[in-house]
C-alpha cells in the first residue's frame, strides 16, 4: 500500500542513520532508503553530478530526510538548491534534526520545507517518529508531480 519511490536520507549521525533504517524496517515500509552523509552527496545525488554522475536524474525520492547540521553545505544550503530548480522543486523534504532553534524553524520553513521534526532524544520515540512520519508521506500524503 505504500507509494513507490525511495527516501533519500541526508544524515551524517551514524546512530541516528541506523536508528532510521530500524525503524523504517520496523514500520513494515518497503521503500529502499538511500542514505548520503553530507549536503554536497546530497545535491549531487539529487541532482546526478560528481560521483552520481551515472544516476538517472529523472529517478527523484518520494521523500527526503533532511538533517540541518550535516558537512560541506548545511541543511538549508541543500534545501535552497533543491527548491531553485524546476524538477525538484515540489519534492516534499521533510527537515529531521535535533535543532529546536527558532531561527531554524523560520528559516527552514521560509525555504520552504514541508515539515519540520525535531528528532527525539529518547530511543523509542525516536522510533515512533520515524513510523509515523513514514506512514504519513509515503502512504498517505499525495504529493505532485
């Protein structure tokens, strides 16, 4: 009953990274996740440049999972580019870090991000997020395009 289409997630945590995968595991979702480490990975992935070069483009994630504190080009930098072109500018990018900072919360959502979840510090909740926001965007949300 899920949406085909895989999750890019953009985590350079090892232990938020494997918590993700167990949870998307435990919530039954069969969507392949692709996991990329820092913003400059993330753009090139998205965009199939540097060492995505040989990735189909036109392949884009159902969602993204956007960490805001990641290397190279923080969250906002990558959410920036991802918006400023035409195919990749309606791709719902879920913001998913531990900053609970006003400013980031505004700036995310100025940048237009579609949601914003401050990851939970306790392991199962944590957990419970991660289904739930699952379960939301690749099940019941539909997006464009």
């Amino acid at each position: 009953m899920n949406k085909s289409g895989f999750v890019l997630l953009v985590e350079d945590n090892a232990d938020d990274e494997a918590l993700t995968l167990r949870a998307f595991k435990k919530s039954h979702l069969k969507n392949e996740i692709m996991v990329v480490r820092d913003g400059e990975e993330a753009v090139d992935f998205l965009f199939a440049t540097g060492k995505f070069s040989k990735r189909d483009a036109n392949n884009l994630p159902a969602v993204v999972l956007l960490d805001l504190k990641i290397p190279k080009l923080d969250g906002h930098q990558v959410l920036e580019k991802i918006r400023s072109h035409e195919k990749t500018k309606m791709l719902p990018v879920i913001i998913l870090t531990s900053s609970n900072e006003e400013a980031d919360l505004l700036r995310s959502y100025e940048n237009g991000a579609n949601s914003y979840i401050v990851k939970p510090v306790d392991t199962a909740q944590f957990i419970s997020c991660i289904e739930q926001l699952g379960l939301y965007w690749l099940v019941l949300n539909q997006s464009a395009g």
